[in-house]
C-alpha cells in the first residue's frame, strides 16, 4: 500500500501558506477544506493555498509537494483516525465516528493518486470551473536522462605530507588599512 506524505526541497512553503505542513507527515489532498467558501474571495496565501497545497494531515498545514511512500496497514488507520479527530476539532464535523466516514474517502483518494512507485513527487493544480472545483495532479521524477549532478566540493585525506602551518594576522590587516 502506498498513501503520500509531505515533502519539502526548499523554505518556499513557508513563504508562501500560512501555515506550512511539517516535512514528512501524512497527506491529503484536502480540497473538502474549501467546499463551502467563497474561492472568490480568496486572496494572499490563502488562495496559494488552494491553488496548489496538499494539506497535511496531523500540523493541518500544507504543502506543494508529497512524495508518494510504501506504508504499512496501521498508518493507513493512523492517517483516518488522525484527520476523523481534525474534521471534529477544525471543521465542525458532529463526532468522531461520523468524520471517520469521511476521513477514509479522503484517505481513498489519496491512495488513487499513489498509482507511480514510490519516491515520485506529486503536486497539484485546483481551479474553479462553473462553481465547482477541479483538480489536476501531476506527477515528477528525477530526470533518467541529461547530465549527472556534480558536488562543487570533495574532500580527501591525504596521509604522510606535512601542511603548512597558516597564520593570518588580522590586526596587521587592519592597521595596513589606517595608513
């Protein structure tokens, strides 16, 4: 089984949503979180946050990307009861029971998008078209193909060869400066 979990390559999602998923927890899509807004309205971060945030499941905060990962049957479980318990605590839902219900066909979805091996990226795209909104998920992969990345720095230990010692006076520095 497979289901998705946040990712971060770089601070932009810090920048960008108001509250940022932390790297690594559990995703949805979380689209139901705009079901009854008015998506006109939004502006600023919270409309980047429609436009393209997964939401993530335990910080409620969202993300660009999830990576799709292998997972065991008892964090499929932890993810339904971890969003049941935010959908009573966040969004009204009346009792756990009944947002376990919804929490597994959030959870459902995220498993469809799952159908790539595991380690691909995956971001997604919601617009609204007449009312209703719509997403478009792609999927992204390390090129197989082009040149291989290069480290600016190795380092190597050599052995047997004296280093010079190094001073640097910095005082002499500064006093070369005044003159």
């Amino acid at each position: 089984m497979k289901l998705l979990r946040t990712i971060r390559l770089d601070p932009s999602d810090t920048f960008v949503f108001e509250k940022p998923a932390e790297p690594g927890e559990w995703a949805v899509s979380g689209a139901f979180e705009y079901w009854d807004r008015d998506l006109s309205a939004l502006n600023g971060k919270e409309r980047a946050a429609f436009r393209g945030g997964f939401l993530g499941v335990s910080s409620m905060g969202r993300s660009t990307l999830v990576q799709i990962v292998e997972a065991k049957a008892g964090d499929r479980a932890e993810v339904v009861e971890t969003l049941a318990r935010q959908l009573v605590a966040h969004y009204g839902a009346p009792d756990v029971e009944r947002a376990r219900a919804a929490a597994e066909e959030e959870v459902a979805f995220a498993e469809s998008l799952c159908e790539y091996p595991p380690d691909i990226l995956v971001a997604v795209h919601r617009t609204v078209e007449e009312g209703t909104i719509r997403e478009a998920f792609r999927s992204l992969q390390a090129s197989e193909k082009g040149p291989k990345r290069f480290r600016a720095f190795t380092f190597h230990q050599v052995e047997g060869e004296e280093e010079p010692e190094e001073r640097v006076d910095f005082a002499g520095m500064i006093e070369g400066k005044r003159k």
